[in-house]
C-alpha cells in the first residue's frame, strides 16, 4: 500500500471498509460495497489521493487516481 492511497478492504467478518494506506484500523464500515465505494470516492478526491478497490477474493480489482497520476494519458 502507498501511503497517498485509499483502500475499499472485504472485512473478513462482513461488509467492507474504508481504510486509509497503512492503517491498522478504518475510516467507516459499511454494508455493502457501493456505499463503501462511493464514500472512500469523495474522501479520495478531497485529498487528491489513489482509490484501489477490493474484491471478494483479496484482489484488487480497480484503481482511480484523484491526484498526481505517475501515467497520465497523453493528449
């Protein structure tokens, strides 16, 4: 985990967590997956960070940047 990332984590005793790189515990639990999704988004883009995002089997699954991408598109 880098430190200017946001992690949406399965909590292996149900439902999901927000969690900051690095942080032993989380931000917010939630219930399901999109409102944990939607939560860590905004906090993400707040602060200009990376969101990685969490499957159920422990892979990440996908990746926003809201601050300095190392690969921007070219344009």
């Amino acid at each position: 985990m880098t430190n200017n990332s946001h992690y949406v984590v399965h909590n292996p005793n149900g439902g999901w967590d927000s969690k900051r790189a690095n942080g032993e515990r989380a931000i917010k639990h939630f219930d399901n997956q999109k409102d944990c999704i939607d939560f860590t988004r905004k906090i993400s883009q707040n602060q200009g960070t990376e969101m990685r995002i969490q499957g159920r089997d422990g892979k990440f699954r996908s990746a926003d940047s809201h601050g300095n991408d190392p690969f921007p598109p070219r344009g």
